[in-house]
C-alpha cells in the first residue's frame, strides 16, 4: 500500500519526488515490503539522497504487542524472543511496514496498522476500552485555528480520539507563535496546516490528514464539513465534531451555522480562565450560537468588522465580564501597546486537555450537555502567604 501527497486511487509504481517537493510534503509514504512494487520503492529510496536516516526498532514494538495480548503472562528472553519470531516468521525486515517521512528524509519500520493502534494505545486501557478505542479512530474531527487548535488536535491523536483530521488555517508560522507552539525554529514560515499535519503523521502514519491552506472561506466551508456540492452530507467524510480556536469574527459564525445545519457538536476553548465552551449542535440542532450571547447576529453580519468591532464581538463571545484581570486589562491595548491577544503555553495545553476530554466523551455517546465552564487556576490554586514554622522556615 503506497500513499503519497494525496489521496486518492494507489498507484502500481511510485517515482521518487523532486527534493524541492519532499520538503513541502506533509504525508509520509507507506510502503509493504512485500508488495514488490512498494520493495522496489523501498530500494530506491535505499540508495536515494533522500534518505537521511533508517529507524528500525520493529522487533521492540513486536515485543511490546507480545505484551500487551498476554499482560498475565511473565516472558523470560528467551521466550519473549522465541514469540517475537514467531509474530514475524523469523524475517523481521519483512514484517510491517514502512515509512517515509519526505520532509525529514526518515525510513521508519512500525508495525502493521491494526497492530500498530493495539499497542500505542494500549496504556489508554483501563479508561478507554479496546472496542471503545476502535469506534474512535473511525471519528474525523475539524480543527479550525491551529495556533491553539495545532496542541488540540495533537492531543485529540495521542489519545486516539479521532483517526482523521480536517485542519483549517490561512497562517504560516511566525517566531512569536512560538511562545505556545511545538515547533523549532527551523519551521518559521512554514504553513500552521503543514506543520501540524506533519505532527500528527510522525505520531500516527495511518491517520487520514486533510488540510486547507486557505483556512476556511465562503467557498470551502461546506467541503471543510464534508457537504456533497449539492450542499448535503457528503458520504462518510463528514465531521463528528468540530474544534473551533480562531479569532476571525465571520469564521466564528459561519462555522457554528454550518455545524448546526449538519448537527456537529462544536468545541471551544479560550485560553483565559480555563474557559471551554460545549455546543451540541448535534442533539439540540436549533440551539442558538454561542449560547445566545450574540442573539440572532449571521455570519454576513460580521464579515466587514474592523478591529475594533472584532474586539467588541469577541468580547460579546467570551462575556467580557467574566474575563480576568490580566485579560480584561490587555483587551483595550491591543494594537496600541500589544501587537496582538495574549496568550500563554499552560493555557494552550489546558484548553487542548479540556477540548480532548470533551471530544472523547462525545464520540463515546457519555452525557455531555452543551454549556460553559472555567477551570481557573488561579482560583483553584490560589496565592497564598507561606506559612512560618517555628524556626524561620517556610512552608
């Protein structure tokens, strides 16, 4: 099996890329050692330029699934070796698959899919069953918004909710993203859709990864939900739930317009306050947006705001009252001593931990009612004075 740059129908032959196009890819090749096509494939990459690095370490992932099928069962070596061998008919460097990422130049050996999802997952068991873990790779989450969106989906694929990806932003990366992003500084300019497939890809070689450079517009948003052209669910790719983090007024509406008329439950987290919004536009398909908080506004409404009507609409969006401090402070200075909106990594990585719970809940079919809610560390773990002990010391 060969997939390469797009999907699509697999190809009988795959030809090496020019260098210039290995290093704007973002889905790696997968290739079965024992289709000849995909062998000749991994012999030319063999003595291709290209590669830049072998990573094989198939017998330890072989080893760790022997584990995870029998946990009672205690392996001295040499039984572990003896069913190690057995799993690969005693040709390791023909079991499984390969992969190469183009971007990094790396050929990778990982185990067959089905395996491969057995054991990264398997220390998700004891709170996502084998049979649950299975329903949510079939799931395809949207991710709009990939500054804070990018750690969302990350998280959503480390703990396998979610086995296809639909990622949206316009946006390249800049050094200043780098305060909440994971990535290096020799990724500056790349674009956020690019980056972050490239993540979830070196994570899971198997996930589906669908990008939009463009991020979302009036022409692409109903195929970013899976619409047929006819305007109705397209079979099969539409989106199960929706993680909304960008900061474009008429984006923020059209999306939950869209979400509503195909009844995708929409998440959100804001970064202040721990604030994650839950919208079940799936079970309450006539629910208003954003809780009611913008009355009957459409997406047409905000599409010529300027910045400061911008500002005003999101502070509608997020109840400027409950804000914090440090963020009700910094609101009114942007664009004159902030370049733009705040934002802090712990608060990046909370919201995408609030966003992934949420989002696994749902596809699981558990209670999860549409609402707001705040996990506020400053209020849950407030300053306090340290308290003296008798000789001088603090606790």
């Amino acid at each position: 099996m060969t997939h390469f740059m797009q999907s699509g129908t697999e190809p009988d032959t795959f030809v090496l890329p020019s260098p210039g196009r290995a290093s704007e890819s973002f889905r790696p090749v997968l290739l079965d050692p024992a289709r000849p096509a995909d062998a000749a494939t991994l012999a030319a990459l063999r003595d291709s330029p290209l590669l830049r690095e072998v990573h094989d370490r198939i017998e330890d992932q072989v080893a760790e699934l022997v584990r995870a099928l029998a946990p009672a069962e205690h392996f001295g070596p040499a039984a572990l070796h003896r069913a190690v061998a057995e799993v690969t008919g005693g040709r390791a460097e023909a079991y499984g698959r390969w992969v190469w990422y183009p971007w990094s130049g790396r050929l990778v050996h990982v185990l067959p899919e089905e395996e491969f999802r057995l054991v990264r997952t398997d220390r998700n068991r004891g709170r996502i069953t084998r049979e649950q873990q299975r329903g949510l790779l079939r799931r395809r989450v949207g991710v709009i918004g990939l500054s804070v969106g990018s750690s969302a989906a990350l998280t959503c694929a480390m703990e396998g909710v979610g086995g296809a990806f639909r990622l949206a932003d316009f946006d390249r990366l800049s050094l200043s993203n780098l305060n909440r992003l994971r990535a290096g500084v020799h990724e500056l300019g790349l674009e956020k859709t690019v980056l972050c497939a490239r993540r979830l890809y070196e994570l899971d070689p198997y996930l589906d990864v669908e990008i939009h450079r463009e991020g979302v517009t009036e022409e692409n948003i109903g195929a970013f939900f899976g619409a047929a052209e006819d305007g109705t669910d397209g079979a099969g790719s539409g989106l199960d739930v929706l993680i909304e983090e960008c900061d474009t007024a008429w984006v923020k509406v059209a999306a939950r317009e869209h979400a509503r008329r195909h009844r995708v439950p929409v998440l959100m987290d804001t970064n202040d306050r721990g604030m994650l919004d839950i919208e079940r536009y799936d079970t309450e398909p006539a629910r208003p947006l954003f809780h009611g908080r913008i009355g009957d506004t459409t997406a047409a409404d905000v599409r010529g705001l300027d910045r400061a009507g911008t500002v005003d609409f999101l502070l509608r969006v997020v109840d400027a009252q409950h804000l914090s401090p440090a963020m009700a402070d910094a609101l009114p200075r942007i664009g004159r001593t902030l370049s733009s909106w705040p934002q802090l990594a712990d608060g990046v990585m909370l919201g995408a931990a609030l966003v992934t719970d949420a989002a696994r809940r749902i596809l699981l079919g558990e209670p999860l009612p549409s609402g707001r809610h705040r996990i506020d560390l400053d209020e849950l773990v407030p300053a306090r004075a340290p308290r003296p002990t008798r000789h001088g010391a603090t606790l």
